[in-house]
C-alpha cells in the first residue's frame, strides 16, 4: 500500500518541518518583531499624545467658556443696569414733561375760563340793554307814547337784581 510507504519519510518530514519553522522564528524574531514592536511603541505613543493634546484643549476650550460666560453675564448686567437707568430717565423726563403741560393746560383752561366769564359779561350786558331796548319798544307799543331808555334800563336792571 502507497500510504504505508510515506511511514519512513514522515520522521525527516517532521524534522525539516521543525528546522525550518524554528529559521524562521528566529528570522523574524530578529529583524520583523522589533520593527513591528517599535512601529507599535510608536503609534501608542502617538495615541497618548493626541490624547493628552485633547485633555489640554479640552481644558483650555472650559476656561474660555467658562470666561466667555462670565463676560455675557457681565454684560447682560450691564445692559439690564443700562435699560433700568434709561427707563427711569425717561420716566422723570416724562412726568417732567407731563407737570409742564399740565401747568400749560391748567394755564390755557384758566385763560379759557377767563375769556368765557368775560364774554359772558359781555353778553349779559348787551342783555341788558337789548332787554332795556325792547322794554322800551314794548312799553312805546302799549301806551303809544315814547318811553324814556332811562327808565326803561333801570326796570330792567331792578329785575335782574331779584332773578339773580
């Protein structure tokens, strides 16, 4: 049988099979593994730098936040102080404004009032007299004769004073 007859050169197969495979172990445990090694070294090294990099930046990027929201809240107090300052600025301006016209329209109603009482004089005199005037027609009518306008404004004058 052929598969019988491998049996004798199974042994140097094995011995050639160990010999080669330990060459080559050794080969590349002293020319490949070191440069693997090192490229390994290499890159974790690498790694742990851009990491700490990172943690840095990371660090610096809160403390520019940290500043960043420290300056806003500054500034949003400073406007808040500013807008209060302006409103109550133009508060004192807008009551000052509101006295001045309360003055000027309490100046132009007593000026109003004035004009109205003394064109109310005036009227009551022109009544006066057109009602003098009128007693007198009316009394020329009645009797026939002409009636004296002295008399007349002194009628009328008298019965003013008991109606008022």
């Amino acid at each position: 049988m052929p598969q019988l007859e491998q049996i004798d050169t199974y042994l140097s197969q094995v011995v050639w099979l160990v010999l080669t495979f330990g060459i080559l172990y050794l080969v590349l445990w002293r020319s490949a593994l070191p440069r693997i090694s090192q490229v390994l070294v290499t890159r974790q090294e690498r790694i742990d730098g851009d990491l700490r990099k990172a943690a840095e930046l990371k660090a610096e990027a809160e403390t520019v936040l940290a500043a960043y929201e420290e300056a806003a809240a500054k500034a949003r107090a400073e406007a808040q102080a500013i807008l209060r300052e302006s409103a109550d600025r133009f508060a004192a301006e807008a009551a000052e404004r509101n006295e001045a016209l309360t003055a000027e329209l309490a100046e132009e109603a007593a000026a109003g009032e004035a004009r109205i009482e003394a064109a109310r004089e005036r009227a009551m005199a022109d009544v006066e007299s057109i009602a003098a005037e009128l007693a007198g027609l009316a009394a020329e009518r009645l009797t026939g004769t002409p009636a004296d306008p002295g008399a007349a404004e002194a009628a009328v004058a008298q019965a003013m004073r008991e109606r008022g």
